[in-house]
C-alpha cells in the first residue's frame, strides 16, 4: 500500500481554496443571511493555515537538535498553539455567524412592522 504525505504546500493550498471561497459567497450574495454563510469557510481556512503550520513547523524542530546545552525533545506534535488558536477562531466564527443571523431577523422584522406615529 503506498502512503501519502501531505507537506505544508497542500495544507495552504487547501486554506487559500476555502479562504477565498468564503469571500466568494459573500461577495456574491445579496441576501445578508446567506451571505453569513461565507464567514465560517473564510474562518475554517485560516484554522487549517494555523494547525498545518504549527504541525509542520514542530516537526522541523523536532528534527533540529542543538550542538551544545541540554537536549530537548520535542514531539511530533509539538505544542499544540496552532490547535488553540484553530479552536479559537471556529468560536469566534460562531459568534459572528450568531451576531449577524440576529442582526439580519432583527432588520426583517423592523422593515415589516410599521412605525407607530
């Protein structure tokens, strides 16, 4: 069975695919509800930007070992601050989507009613 590797380059490739189909949808609708649509694919790709550059970048310092001092072993993994941050921005994506869904019904239902004079 062959294996794949991914690399770094296939990671940001599928960050800027989803980053600039979520500026795609916003851009393109006219409605403000389906255009919120676009926020959490714009957030999602640079949460895959952060998780594959902080995978990517622990591995090449796992790799890296220093000449003298102390010898530290650093993970696969390694610490896991792109995974926070990735975390982050998908809360802070939802936040958004449920400020502007509220902003958006609340706009619908002040246009229908009427202004009492």
């Amino acid at each position: 069975m062959n294996n794949l590797t991914t690399g770094l380059v296939s990671v940001l490739f599928v960050a800027a695919g989803m980053l600039s189909i979520g500026i795609f949808a916003i851009a393109w609708r006219r409605n403000l509800a389906s255009a919120l649509a676009g926020i959490p694919l714009m957030f999602g790709g640079a949460g895959i930007a952060f998780v594959g550059v902080a995978r990517f970048s622990a591995r090449a310092a796992a790799q890296v070992q220093p000449a003298t001092g102390p010898r530290v072993i650093v993970g696969v993994s390694g610490p896991p601050v792109g995974q926070e941050i990735a975390v982050l921005i998908a809360i802070v994506s939802l936040a958004v989507v449920a400020l502007g869904v509220a902003l958006a019904a609340r706009a619908s239902r002040s246009s229908t009613q009427e202004s009492p004079r």
